[in-house]
C-alpha cells in the first residue's frame, strides 16, 4: 500500500475588497469576467513586447503576465513536455453570496508556492481592471484594501491606500486526523474530462475525480514549487479505481461564458451538489482531498470552477 504522503503546496489567501457606485450587476459565477479582465490589464502593464503571442517570445520564461497567465512549461520540463501550458499559480474564489452586495465586494485570490512573488502585479493589474469595468456591463469597482488572510482565517491589512506592505510567509495547510465519514460538496460546476468528453452525474465516480485530483496538486508541486510531489501515482490511480461515493446527489449545472479571444459563448456547464466517503481503509487519499479544498480541480480552476468545500462527520480513525 502506498504510504501516507502530504503534498507540501504552499498557498497563500489573499482578500480583495471593492467599492462601486450601485448594485452589483455580475454572473452567478462571476470567475470569467473577473479572469478576463486580469489578462487584459496583467498583460498592459507589463508586456515589453507588443503584438507578438507569449509562446514565440524570449521573455516568456522571465514575464509576469506569461508566467502566471499563460504558464508555459520550462524547455527542460519532464513533465507535461507535450502541453504548451502548465496550470496557472492561481484560483479566484467568490462567496457564494455575491448577489446579497450593494456597492461593497469582495473575492479571494490564492497563489501557489512561487507563484506568491507575483502578489504585487495582480494588485496593480486588479485595481486597473476593476477601474476599466467588468463584466457585460462594465461596471466600476474600485480597489480600495487587500487582506492576507492566514490558515486559521486571520485577516491582516495588507494593501490600504496604495501603500503595500511585505506579505507574510505562508502557513502550512494542517491537515486534520482523518475522520470516519465526509461530505464533499461542489459549490461551483466541477467539469472532469476523460477520453475528451465531459463526465456527467451518471459517469462521475471516485477514479476520474481522484486521477485528476492527484494530477492537477502533481502539476503545482512541480511547475511552481521546490519540492515535487513523490508518491506512487499509478498504485493510487489504480486504488482510486476501486472506490465508491455514497449518496451522490449531484446535477448538471448549465451557463455559458463570453469569450473574448474566440469572439464566441463558450459552455462552461459542471456538476454540482454532493457526494459522501467512508474513509475507512481510504487514508491514503485523505491528504489530497482536503488540500484540494484550495487547489480545485478539473477545468477552469482559475477563474473558480472546481471549488469544493469538505465537511468531516464522525470521530477520527
């Protein structure tokens, strides 16, 4: 058996908060345009290299914009050598809420491992954004504060009146003792791919979710920290393979996205609702599933598709 191994990511929290003239006019997920308009601005504030796509650029290894929005593998990468990006150092988490503002807004950034040196350009590129307007009808927000917020859910000013202040180093994520039972719950659509087709509630089991789980928390610990996750992946894909949810009450969420790049709506349909897991004889997997309560999974992680939140039932194994 596979011994018990704890993907070493560190992830910081970052909370932006917003101010705007009238009611706040978004998306129920409003991941897209935020994402969008980050691109945008990341990409005028620091390209020294105009009309020319990342992948054929010089700079592109060195690039704030390409490293954290386009991600392109190093030429000596071992891993993902037949793909032109790597998964970006970052999610957008937004409250479930957001439709309960009035001109106060707030979302979460988390970075992962070196991907937190490039805190100081997303401020700047999220304050630019805010200002040019979001979403469909270009409302206004207006960056006024940014919080570090550490493990335990502690908040610290960390941008206040265009004054920056050193962030933090980031807390390990504390993995709790692993309890009898949990509730895995999708509060955003979870799109999972296998043989180039979206899984639907009907396909959805614990191997596509847990394979892609594990491959996705690989790809960060590769691409953006020191220290690559070692573990036998293909003994806990296989295990994987053999595991069953219990009680999956789980629907197929539909909407659509603008895409600006393609001139086109894009589905970004996913599965939402509940699964439960006896953890019994499963322990192995348990560091993965609550990590990735910060990592996402499947597509579209960075503009907040993917997030889950686990709910632990029962006294610890």
């Amino acid at each position: 058996m596979t011994p018990l191994v704890q993907p070493n990511i560190s992830v910081k929290t970052f909370r932006f908060y917003f101010k705007t003239e009238s009611q706040i006019r978004l998306p129920a997920f409003p991941g897209s345009a935020w994402r969008g308009a980050l691109g945008h601005a990341l990409k005028k504030t620091v390209c020294v290299v105009r009309n020319q796509p990342c992948n054929a650029c010089l700079l592109k290894n060195a690039c704030a914009y390409s490293i954290v929005f386009e991600t392109p593998p190093p030429s000596n990468a071992q891993k993902m050598r037949k793909y032109t990006a790597a998964p970006h150092p970052f999610v957008l988490k937004f409250p479930t809420n957001h439709g309960d503002f009035n001109t106060d807004y707030h979302f979460d950034v988390l970075l992962f491992g070196n991907g937190q040196r490039y805190l100081p350009y997303l401020i700047h590129a999220f304050k630019t954004a805010g200002q040019t307007g979001i979403g469909g009808h270009r409302q206004v927000f207006n960056l006024h504060q940014v919080d570090d917020i550490n493990s335990t859910g502690q908040a610290s000013a960390l941008y206040h009146n265009d004054e920056l202040n050193p962030a933090l180093p980031a807390d390990p994520i504390e993995l709790p003792e692993v309890p009898q039972q949990i509730k895995i719950t999708f509060v955003t659509p979870l799109r999972l791919v296998q043989e180039s087709q979206l899984i639907t509630e009907t396909e959805f089991d614990f191997g596509v979710f847990f394979s892609t789980l594990l491959r996705r928390q690989s790809m960060l610990s590769y691409f953006h920290t020191d220290t690559p996750l070692e573990t036998d992946f293909a003994d806990l894909t296989q295990h994987a393979k053999t595991v069953h949810f219990e009680n999956p009450q789980l629907e197929w969420f539909d909407w659509t996205r603008y895409s600006s790049r393609q001139t086109a709506e894009i589905n970004m349909g996913g599965l939402v609702g509940s699964v439960t897991l006896r953890l019994h004889d499963l322990e192995v997997f348990w560091p993965y599933l609550w990590l990735g309560q910060w990592t996402q999974v499947g597509k579209g992680t960075s503009m907040g598709m993917g997030a889950y939140t686990i709910e632990t039932m029962g006294e610890s194994l």
